[in-house]
C-alpha cells in the first residue's frame, strides 16, 4: 500500500537508519556509564546503596508523593502494593482487561480474583462509569468496606493502568471509588512523567507503582518503584520489600512473611542517570508526537493525542486504524519492512488463566483491540 510505504519513510527519516527500527530502545546519553562505574568502584553493587536511596528521593519528588521505595521491577511493585492496599485471598479487585498481563498477574499473585470492567474509547483506561455502573448492580457497602452482593466476596482495590501514558479519568473514577470505600491503587506503569489536572499520575491513589523495565520510558535495566502520600505505609512498603527485617545490628529478625524484592544499587544507578533525563526525553517524544499526528492527519487516521486537561510522556505512541482488517495489513507490511508496528494487547480474559473471570460487555475494550497500534516511539537523536 502506498501510504504505509510512506509511513515506513516518514519513520526511517526521524531514526535516520535504514536498519530494523524498534517500537522502544533505550538512550543512554547521559550519567550512566558513571554512575555505574562509581557502585563497582565502591563495591555497592546489591540491595544496600547511595543510588537507591537518591533514587526514591527523586521519584518521590518526581511522583509528588511522600514516600517512594526502590523495587526490582513494576510487577512485584504491584504484587506488594495490592496487599498493601488491604487485598486478601479470595477478594475481588475492579480492574480493566485491556492491559499489560502483569495487572492481572499481581492481583492472581494476591489469591484474588480480577473483575474486568470495561474502558473509556478516549483515555484508552479504565471507565469510572463501567466502574459505577458495575457497582451500582452488584456492590453493596458495608461496615469494613465494599462487597460483591452476588458473590459475596470483598471487592477490596480498584486497579486502573494509565495505557502507553495516558491518564485514565482520575477524578471521576476516584469519586466512584471512594463513595464505595474502595483503595485505589494506580498501575502507573507505563505513564512516568503523566499529569492529570496537572498532577502526576501515580500519585493519586493510595498507592501507586512505576515500571522501569528496558522497554520503558527511562530504564533500570529491571526495576520498579511503590509510591504512596501515606509515609507509614510507604515506610511499610519498604519494610515488606526487604524480607520483613527489624532493623538490627547483627540479629535476624523477622516479623512477618516479607518478599527480597529490593533493587540493587547496580539498577538504581542506571535509573538515576536515566531519570536526569526524563524531562528531555518527554520533550523529545512530545515533538515527534506533532510530527506524526501531522503525517496521521494527510492520511485521515486518528493518532492518539492527549485528553483536554492531561500531558502524555507518550511513552508509546498509537493510531487507531478502520478495522481488525486494516490493522493486520498495516502490522504485516510494517514489520515485513524492518519498522516495528504492534497491536495493543490481547484482552486479559482472552488468555487461560483470566477466561473464567467476571467481566462485563467489554465494548469499548473490543473495539480498541481490533484497532490500535503502536507505532516506533523511542526517543530521536538529534543531530
Ligand atoms: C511494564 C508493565 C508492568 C510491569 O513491569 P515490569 O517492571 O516489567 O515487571 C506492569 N503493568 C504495566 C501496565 C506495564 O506496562
């Protein structure tokens, strides 16, 4: 087709390579290689270190929350932030079925249950109104929180995913959330650097969780963050992330099951220098952003621009094509041709292990993952 050959021009003249073009590969053009070189040096390469002290200094303030606890990568993050939360074995968690499986797996590793709601066409996350009206069928309030009437289990956190960046309806979906008296705990993943009414995404729920693997915005190499506004609990979250030890000088204490999810000061190096240079690479994803949104618009197809009140890291950027159809042409071509193209993922109750899970009409959802793909978004070097 003559317009997605012009795509792959449009694509190889930003990267200036005739090589195979990745949808995300990492820039390390700053500290990195210094800061690295400085743990071994120092021989604080593991768990105990300067770098993973500085770095919840800097997510914290990045997030703009109290406290933020370095963890080995966003899926534990999410594991510990739902127990947290108050999430128990054979409790429900309100979450949506268009996302990354590690949303689902967190809740599947608390011995919960996911309950998949359906979400909004525009934020790409989940509806506060598939929320209310989920809530309004089957939820009933009582004294220790929120319960499913139908099945009677606890409905005990609600899960939102910020897709490829873009905030969810935060305000809105906080409202349902706490007329139920239901914690909220953002799956903020993929949306480092993503405001909503000028405010971090992330830092809006009870807790909130931060993925810093290779293939996101800035890198670890493996990596994860809790944040919370609540100390004690970001203290605590710390506390569960380091084997649930009593600070000792040389016993070994330990109060309750704890998990070794701690990142070594080897990962926090890396992601220090790499988050010296978050607001440079949003700056750069956000001009390649107009670039493509201008080339979308010749073409008549509908790239993914920010919400009104919103700021996108466009951490991965999409477009919506016309149909399952259209999709799949424009997904064989592309990557036939060395530029990466890939669909949106696969519904969460399309997979084994979250097929008998409840979920509600998953309209919106359906239609989406017939119809985005995201496109190469890594940061462009200039010069
Ligand atoms: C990347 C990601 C995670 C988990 O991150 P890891 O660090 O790879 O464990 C969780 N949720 C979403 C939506 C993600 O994209």
């Amino acid at each position: 087709m003559k317009q997605i050959d012009q795509f792959i021009e449009f694509v190889r003249d930003q990267y200036k390579t005739t090589d195979f073009i990745p949808l995300h590969e990492p820039r390390f053009q700053g500290n990195e290689k210094k800061y690295v070189l400085e743990t071994i040096d120092s021989t604080f390469v593991s768990s105990v270190g300067a770098y993973v002290d500085l770095f919840e200094e800097m997510m914290a303030e990045i997030s703009q929350t109290e406290r933020a606890v370095a963890v080995v990568n966003g899926t534990a993050a999410l594991q510990v932030a739902l127990r947290l939360a108050g999430v128990k074995q054979g409790d429900e968690v309100l979450t949506q079925a268009l996302t990354f499986v590690a949303t689902a797996n967190a809740i599947a590793y608390n011995n919960a249950k996911p309950v998949f709601l359906d979400v909004d066409l525009d934020t790409l996350g989940l509806s506060p109104k598939a929320v209310e009206a989920f809530l309004e069928e089957q939820g009933e309030l009582r004294e220790d929180g929120c319960y499913n009437k139908k099945t009677g289990n606890k409905i005990s956190a609600c899960l939102p995913m910020h897709t490829f960046g873009f905030p969810v309806d935060l305000n809105e979906l906080m409202d349902v959330c706490n007329k139920w008296n239901i914690p909220v705990v953002e799956d903020a993943a993929e949306s480092i650097g993503s405001t909503y009414h000028g405010k971090p995404t992330g830092s809006f729920g009870q807790l909130g969780i931060y993925s810093f693997n290779g293939n996101k915005i800035v890198t670890a190499g493996g990596g994860g963050a809790i944040v919370s506004n609540d100390k004690q609990m970001g203290n605590f979250a710390k506390h569960l992330t380091t084997t649930a030890k009593k600070p000792h000088k040389y016993e070994y204490v330990h109060d309750e099951l704890g998990h070794n999810y701690r990142m070594p000061n080897l990962n926090a190096a890396l992601i220090c220098a790499q988050l010296e240079q978050l607001d440079s690479f949003i700056e750069n994803k956000r001009k390649l952003a107009e670039k493509y949104e201008s080339f979308f618009e010749e073409w008549g197809i509908n790239f993914r621009k920010e919400n009104p009140d919103t700021t996108v890291n466009y951490w991965l950027m999409c477009v919506e094509l016309e149909d399952r159809k259209e999709r799949d042409m424009f997904l064989n071509e592309t990557n036939e041709k060395g530029v990466m193209t890939r669909p949106i993922w696969k519904l969460m109750y399309k997979l084994p292990m979250y097929e008998n899970c409840f979920r509600d009409e998953q309209k919106n959802a359906e239609y989406l993952e017939d119809r985005i793909v995201n496109i190469p978004s890594s940061v462009v070097i200039d010069g």
